[in-house]
C-alpha cells in the first residue's frame, strides 16, 4: 500500500484538509496490553516512519461477557496505558498522531452488527426486512 502512495507522489490532501493520497493506521489499544500496543507501533515505525498517519483509539469498550469474565479485558483502557502508548508513538517519532481524549468508552461505540447503517447491494439479503427488526423490539 505504501509502495503505491509513494509511486502516487506521497500524501496528499484536499484544500479542506481531507487526506485523499495516503496511509493511515488505525490502532485500540486494549486494557493490559500497553506493551503490544507499543510493539505495533514499532512494527508500524520500522515500514512506514512518519509517511503513516497514526490514529490511536482507545474506545475499547468490554462486553457483558468480558465484564463477568475479569481480567485485563473487563474493564476499559486506563488513563496511563493510552499515555504509555501515545509517548511511545511520538518518541518513535510520527508527527500525525490522532488520538481520543477521555469518555470514549461506551456501548454507542459498540455496533448492533445487523448491518444497519451500511449500504451495498451485497448486504441488502443480509439485512432485516423494516418492520421486522421494528416488530422484534416491540416498538
């Protein structure tokens, strides 16, 4: 992909400021797992240095299951683990880092996975007819 954007002529963006040429890595780090998430990151560093743009995502957001289960996966991303993994993107050296400041953990990140929302043709055989998801709710 990168290969492409470099034979491309790079980034490039449109006067709004919409990146229209270019690499962007969207990266969750998950609760206690910092370490993996910085070892991304340097993976991310070692193939594209700062010709990728950075989006580094702490929306994690546990499921029922997960909360019953315990452990590093029940609970959100703390506070210091996203700093952990945000100094350790700018000591690599990425200038475009993008980041999610607090309050991002929420079921409204969570989506209802029935397609609703998405268009194409290849999923209209797949989505629910209007009034039956309606009907299944009891609304």
């Amino acid at each position: 992909m990168l290969a492409c954007v470099r034979e491309a002529g790079g980034r490039a963006l449109s006067p709004d400021g919409a990146m229209r040429r270019g690499v962007m890595v969207r990266h969750l780090v998950l609760p206690g797992h910092a370490d993996d998430s910085c070892a991304v990151l340097d993976r991310v560093w070692e193939l594209a240095g700062d010709e990728a743009d950075l989006s580094v995502m702490n929306q994690y957001t546990p499921n029922e299951a997960c909360r019953r289960a315990g452990g590093d996966l029940s609970h959100g991303v703390s506070e210091e683990e996203y700093e952990i993994v945000l100094c350790h993107a700018d000591d690599l050296g990425f200038t475009r880092i993008w980041w999610q400041e607090g309050g991002t953990v929420s079921e409204s990140f969570v989506p209802a996975f029935d397609a609703t929302g998405v268009e194409g043709p290849e999923l209209a055989a797949r989505r629910p007819a209007a009034g039956a998801a309606r009907g299944a709710q009891g609304v």
